[in-house]
C-alpha cells in the first residue's frame, strides 16, 4: 500500500511539474500562428513578473513540506493543514504562482499566444479545477476552515475592516480592473473595429475645463474603501467591482466596439492634463465607459458613508458622466452602457433574485397530456426548439444544398444520447433517459457519415456543429428545468430553487421536493451564452474551424467540471475520486486544445435558405416527441421518459 501511495505522488508531481508545463508549452508554440497580437515587451517587468510567479510556486511547496510535513494539497494531501508562511497570503500560492509564471514567462519569450491564448485559458482553467475540485477535496480531509488569508473577500459582518482588510480590497479590486482594462488599451483597435459615435456626438460642445471632473475620478474612485466602515460594506464593494470588471471586459472582448476621441489642441492647464491623459488611454475599452461605472460606484458608496450628501454625490456622478462626452473622450453609447453595468452590479440581487423566480417557476411549470396510452409532456418542446434552431444554425454554414446535414446530426445526436445514458445513467425509474456526452458522440459519427455521403469538409460541418452547439444546450437545458434532470445539490434559499412538482425528477427520483437546489440548469445556460458568444467573435475574426472547434470543446469542458460540482444527481457515477463527467470535461479540454493546433480550413460564410427550416422543422417535430411523447404504462425500455 506505502508503494503504491509513492509511485502515485512521483507520478502526480511528474504530471504537474513536468508534464502539464511541456504541454502548455507546446500548445503556445503550435498555436502561435493563430495569435498575432503586440506582446509587452518591457524585459526588466517581464522577468520579474515570472520570477515573482516562480518565488509562489517554490514558496508555497516548501511551506507544504515544513508546515504541512507532506505534498500536494489534494490527491495526496499533507498531515497538517497549512495556514502559515505563504499561505497566510493567498489560500492557493502554487497555483497563484504557476499563472503569473505562465504570463511571465510568456512575455519574456515574446509569444503571443501563450500571453495572450493560452496563459489566460490555464487561468480559466486552474479556477475550474479549485472550485470543481480541490476546494471540496481539501473540506472532506481536513474539514471547513475558517482561517482568511490576506487576499481574500471581506467577511459578511457589520464589524469595523482592519487594515488588513483595506489592503486586501485594494489589492483584490483595482488590481484585476487596471490589468484588464490596459490589457484591451495595449491591443488597440482590433481588426474589426467599430466605432460607436453616432451623428448627435457630433452636437456635443467640447470643453476644457470640463476635464476638472473627467480627471478627479482617478482619486474618488481610490477613497471608496478608505470611506467604508463595515466589513460588509466593503465585501459588497469587492463584489460590485469584480462584476462591473468581469461583464466590462467580456463586452470589450466580444464587441470590437471603438470611440472615435474628439481631435484637440489643448488651451489651458485642463487640457494639458486632458492631453496627458489621452497619451496613456485610448479608444478601445470604452464601451461600456468604466469612467461612469467607478463615478456611480463612488456615488452610490459615498452615499452609504456620507447620506446627507447622497444627492451631491449623484450629482458629481452625473457631471463625470457628461464629462466623458464633453472631453470627447467617450460617446453617447459608450456613456449609455456604462450606466446599464452600474444598474446591473447595483441590483444584482434584486436580478438574480427575478431570474431565480423565473427558472423556479419554469422548473415547476410540467404539463401532460393524455391520449389512451400515449403521453405527451410539454418539456419535449424545449427539446424540438433546440434542435430546430441547432438546425438552421449548422445548415448555415453549409448552404442549401447540403441543408439535410444538420438533420442527420440532430438524428444521430439524439440516438447517441439516448444509447448513452441507458449505459451510463441508467435508473430502475427510467426507460428513455438523455445523456450530453452519449450525443456529442453521436454527432461526431454524423459528421463522418456527413463526409462521406457529401463533399463536405469535414472540419467546416464540426465547426459548424461546435457553433451551434451552445445554443441547442442552452434551449435544451429548460426542458432539464421542467423534467428535473441535471439538479442541483441542496444549497441556501439566496442561490437556490426549489422543484415541487411531484413529477419532477428531483421528487421521483432524488427525493428532494421543496428543497432549495443549486440552478445548475441556470448556471448552465449562462456558461453556454459566453460560450456562444465567444464563438460568434472568433468567427468575426475569422478564426479557423479546427480553431473554434476546439474552443467550443475548452470552453464547455471548463463550464460542465465546475458545473458538476454543483450537481447532485444520486445516478451520477464516480471514478477514482471525481465524477466520470469530470473527467469526461477534462478530456473535452484536452481535445480542444489539440483541435486549436490542428491545421484546418477556413469557416465559409453564414448563408439562410428555404431549405433549412423545412429539415429544421422536421428535425423539431422528431425531437419533441423523441424528448416529450412515451408509454407512461409500459416498461419497455425506452418506453417511458418518467414513471407514471
């Protein structure tokens, strides 16, 4: 038993020491020719930044070693927690280190993909597998740890923040917000650029000294957590800046929107200060105008600390605000988007709240109806709307004349589905389950049969499966509302929906009517949305179809890992300590990342035809009944989609 445990740890550290590293390496080199973008190229900031990355990595196992007396953290955990030395700074210095080391490093060598491809995904995916993962592994050996380490949230508690805690807001909030935003300001405009001035811009008188109001959010956005007196508070800030952050940087990188600034010889000390901040800006990262979003955080903070002076604050906002047109810095757009992000992050319960509401409500929306022994169930038509849309979306991409494609794949998809969960999750309760990964199987011979029936590239129709894919998951994951499939594990009525229909799943099957469940559906559909975006984008850049093939396959697998760790089917098997979809996402990565270095053609034009809806509405029919029409008396196997 001692030999196995050691050659198990010899082969875990030459995975991640040596293996995954080589990988990674050989996945920036092959994939170079398909990132041609500017890479910092200050050497002295390079290498320090890589050997601040290398001081976390050594520091964090030799502090394991010493305090812990044993490595890794999770596979094969020490005898002591550590809580001491590094990791009194951050609860992850390992893989806090290995992801600056990955951009450090790539920046020294000047590759533009590991900079800017494949460093960034290596950080997507280190947060999936300590989410997904490590976190819950480390709770089940040493237990729930209560210790906070410097870089971490503020605690949900009305007491006074320390120092400490002041730090760590400044190090956790501005930090990610400044390399972001000069990340999209150091790419300048990309290649398909759009600018978003309209002619009323145009209208807008340009004013020096209105820069007085332009300028003086770079100091009023920094007091914020200077002026906050509770922990809360201050979480509450953490929070609204890492989602004003995250939504701005996902809508630069999306939308290659541009401003179009004012032209202007400065006049007076306002437009030498102006002038001076326009040579370190620039016109991207502008929609939405993260200048309104800090103006509205300072507001609605200050108002917080300072209440009787709510409206002057609001009033300080609203004067920044116009400043960014009156500068010519930003458009009326730019202005406008900037305004809906701060809506969004300040009533970000109050919408996820409603969108809970929502999905609750569809979760518990089953209807059924009855004609002698056959049964229709209305989630069907979830399904026949997915492949109905997947359709006319694959057909696309191949024109009218091979429109029967993405009939066949949506044919082949549901047979694959349906062989692979009588194999893999199969229940006493169901005859005629569904299984995600059984249909991506399914899809993959339908794309082969496709290739030889038709002269079809064979990467142009998986591409154009791929692009279809996140928008067929996403309608099909509200027939998994309304039938209970893929549920949550029971979590805390803030986050949770509750399924109370008594043929729902989770009653019939899992036994948890009226409990409060994480909306794994719901998370679902998010990921699938940035998913399908993303795709969209890549194909705007025209990005290779092996290039967005292996996207889609990186990007779902990042999404499912950490979506499965939120799930809580009782039918979900397990394989040497994850769940067997984790370790299908982590293969769904790695193919992806292969795909990305694989030469392959480029994705032809998006073109709708007569034909498409005639297979797409075929194809609709055939899966609603497929997915919503049974034999509710029968046991027969594939008889029934529930009991009766």
């Amino acid at each position: 038993m001692q030999t196995k445990i050691i050659i198990g740890k010899i082969g875990y550290g030459i995975t991640f020491i040596i293996v995954i590293p080589a990988l990674l390496i050989l996945w920036a080199k092959y994939t170079e020719i398909s990132i041609q973008l500017p890479v910092p190229g200050n050497q002295f900031l390079n290498y320090s930044v890589m050997l601040t990355g290398l001081f976390f990595i050594i520091s964090g196992m030799l502090h394991l070693l010493i305090f812990g007396k044993g490595l890794p953290m999770n596979a094969f955990p020490p005898k002591y927690f550590v809580t001491n030395g590094i990791y009194a700074i951050t609860k992850h210095p390992i893989y806090f280190g290995s992801v600056i080391f990955s951009f450090g490093l790539s920046a020294v060598m000047q590759s533009a993909s590991g900079f800017w491809f494949v460093s960034p995904l290596f950080t997507l995916m280190i947060i999936a597998y300590t989410i997904g993962f490590e976190n819950e592994r480390t709770q089940s050996v040493f237990g729930k740890q209560t210790y906070r380490p410097l870089f971490s949230i503020s605690e949900n508690s009305i007491e006074k923040p320390a120092v400490n805690d002041k730090i760590a807001a400044y190090i956790l909030t501005y930090l990610p917000w400044l390399l972001i935003y000069e990340a999209f300001i150091f790419l300048g405009a990309p290649k398909d650029a759009i600018y978003t001035n309209i002619a009323l811009d145009n209208q807008i008188p340009f004013l020096e000294f209105s820069a007085v109001f332009y300028v003086s959010i770079y100091l009023l956005a920094l007091l914020i957590p200077l002026m906050l007196k509770t922990k809360n508070e201050l979480r509450n800030f953490e929070i609204d800046v890492w989602l004003a952050t995250g939504i701005a940087g996902f809508l630069y990188f999306t939308l290659p929107f541009l401003v179009k600034q004012q032209d202007f010889t400065p006049h007076s000390f306002w437009g030498d200060i102006l002038w001076y901040d326009r040579s370190s800006d620039g016109e991207s990262a502008s929609f939405p105008a993260f200048h309104v979003i800090w103006a509205f955080l300072f507001a609605r903070y200050f108002s917080i600390r300072f209440n009787k002076l709510k409206f002057l604050w609001f009033t300080l906002a609203i004067l920044i605000s116009i400043s960014c047109l009156t500068t010519g810095s930003h458009s009326i757009l730019d202005v406008i988007a900037g305004v809906f992000v701060f809506i969004i992050v300040r009533f970000r319960i109050e919408i996820w709240d409603f969108i809970r509401f929502l999905t609750e409500r569809l979760a518990n929306s089953w209807k059924e109806w009855r004609f002698g022994k056959v049964r229709i169930i209305n989630h069907g038509f979830y399904a026949g709307a997915a492949n109905f849309v997947g359709t006319i979306l694959i057909g696309s991409f191949l024109g009218g004349k091979y429109a029967i494609s993405g009939f066949l794949i949506g044919v082949f998809g549901i047979t694959g589905a349906a062989l692979w969960a009588q194999f893999v999750e199969g229940s006493p309760k169901l005859q005629r389950p569904y299984g995600y990964y059984g249909g991506v199987i399914g899809v993959f011979f339908a794309c082969v049969l496709i290739i030889i029936l038709f002269p079809v590239n064979f990467y142009i129709i998986v591409a154009a499966s791929a692009f279809a894919a996140p928008w067929i998951q996403l309608l099909g994951r509200l027939r998994c509302l309304v039938q209970g499939c893929c549920h949550g594990k029971p979590v805390n009525d803030k986050l949770g929906i509750r399924f109370t229909h008594p043929y729902s799943r989770v009653n019939k099957i899992s036994g948890l009517q009226g409990a409060f469940l994480h909306p794994t559906q719901l998370y679902s559909i998010g990921t699938n949305i940035i998913t399908g975006l993303v795709l969209i984008r890549l194909f705007n850049l025209n990005r290779s179809a092996g290039f967005i093939i292996g996207m889609y396959l990186i990007l779902n697998g990042i999404g499912r890992f950490v979506e499965e760790y939120f799930r809580g089917e009782a039918q979900t098997p397990y394989w040497a300590g994850m769940r067997i979809y984790q370790w299908l996402a982590v293969l769904s990565i790695m193919m992806g990342a292969v795909f990305t270095c694989l030469p392959s053609v480029d994705m032809i034009g998006f073109q709708l035809t007569p034909a498409l809806f005639y297979w797409a509405t075929a194809l609709g029919i055939l899966t609603t009944i497929a997915y919503g029409v049974d034999f509710p008396q029968s046991n027969r196997r594939f008889a029934r989609l529930t009991s009766a």
